[in-house]
C-alpha cells in the first residue's frame, strides 16, 4: 500500500500522542490538531486521504468541526469515540461522518478500518465522476452535493454520493447488492446491514416520503434509481 496521508484531530493531547506512535510505527504520513484549539480547516492545505476525529469528552465540538470539513472536502472521515447510543451515531452521520467506531477500540480494529476505507473510497475519486441528473435531481459530485425538485440542496457522505452516482448512472436498473457493495464500499465484505443502513438514510434525505419512496426504491434482485 502506497504512503497514505491522514489527518488526525483529538480533544486529548496524550491520544494525540498515541496516534503519533501509531502512525509512525506504520509508515503513513499525518498531520495532529487538537480540534478544540486549533481549526483544522486551517490544516488542510492538501487535502488528506483519511480524515480521523478522536474524541474523549467534546462530541459535540468534533461534530462542528466535521461539518466544516465536509463544506470542503469528499475525503473519508471516522469518528472514533465513546457512544450513549444509537442517536448520537445517526447525529454523527447526519454531520457528515462515514464511519463511527465505537469506543473501547483496540489498535487493531482501527488499523484494519483504515486500510478498508483507504483501499475502498478511491476505486472512482469525486473528481473523475460526472454530473448526474434524473427525475428532477442533480448530483453534483465535486460539491458532494444533491439539488432536489423543490430547489433545496442536500449535502452527502463519501458513501451516499458513491451509492447514489452508482444508482443513478444506471436509472431503472435493479443492481444486486453484492454488485453495490462491491462499487461502491470497494470490497465484497461489507459489515452486515451496511447498505440497507446506507439506502436508509440516503431516504430521509432526499424523499418527500421516505416510507413511499419515489427515487430509490426497493426491486425485486436489489435496488433501483427511478425516473419516473
């Protein structure tokens, strides 16, 4: 694997230093910020291949600082802190991570996250996709970024700007979730449940009626974009 840039942002100084060690021992560049004091969006002058938010008391404040990330940036970003449930998970992505990894975390697990999403999140960068437009919608790629019917726009993920450009440069088309998984995740083995979470939340965003959907809708072999 080729010399990854991460960018590593901590609420806690001596993680920071853990992270150090880690990255080091593992050959990869990085640039460390502690986001409570620093604006990592100063940091980002070339923009990283994986972005990792490690928090042990400020969720919120991480949760800001990935919103303004993410008014930049595609880039991967995980979210590697201690949970009170399901609903600061979902706050989380609605922010714009597109992982969260639950604390206590062992090394391992982290490393094997980060090597799935660097091998995964480039098989068609942002910048090599097309404008995409159907039924109303227009996918802007470079701004991550979906204009609705109604005029208003919708900020994406990584991961559902990939699905949804997957879905709608074949409208009409049932594809196989093996087939989705594999584009758009970039490996076959996927974590259970990850592209139904995906379509899931991909409906509250854009669907007048997530529990009717228009656009993307469930077909018999998979799921389908459709324009009518």
């Amino acid at each position: 694997m080729r010399q990854w840039t991460v960018l590593l942002l901590s609420d806690e100084v001596e993680e920071l230093r853990l992270w150090q060690l880690f990255m080091v021992e593992r050959g990869a560049n990085f640039v460390t910020a502690d986001f409570t004091r620093d604006r990592p969006e100063d940091l980002v002058k070339e923009p990283p291949d994986l972005i990792i938010l490690d928090v042990e008391r400020a969720l919120p404040a991480a949760l800001a600082v990935c919103r303004k990330l993410r008014a930049d940036l595609v880039n991967p970003i995980l979210l590697v802190a201690y949970f009170s449930g399901e609903i600061e998970m979902l706050d989380a992505f609605e922010a714009g991570v597109d992982d969260c990894i639950p604390k206590p975390v062992g090394p391992r697990l982290v490393w094997a996250k980060m090597r799935a999403w660097l091998r995964r999140a480039w098989t068609m960068p942002a910048e090599a996709m097309m404008p995409r437009e159907a039924a109303g919608l227009r996918l802007d790629p470079q701004r991550r970024r979906l204009s609705l019917a109604d005029g208003r726009e919708v900020e994406l993920t990584n991961l559902e700007l990939r699905l949804l450009y997957l879905l709608m440069s074949h409208p009409d088309q049932a594809l196989e979730p093996s087939l989705i998984i594999d584009r758009v995740w970039g490996f076959e083995n996927a974590e259970p449940g990850a592209l139904k979470t995906m379509v899931y939340r991909l409906r509250r965003k854009i669907e007048p009626d997530p529990a009717h959907p228009r656009y993307l809708r469930t077909a018999p072999g998979g799921y389908v974009f459709s324009k009518s």
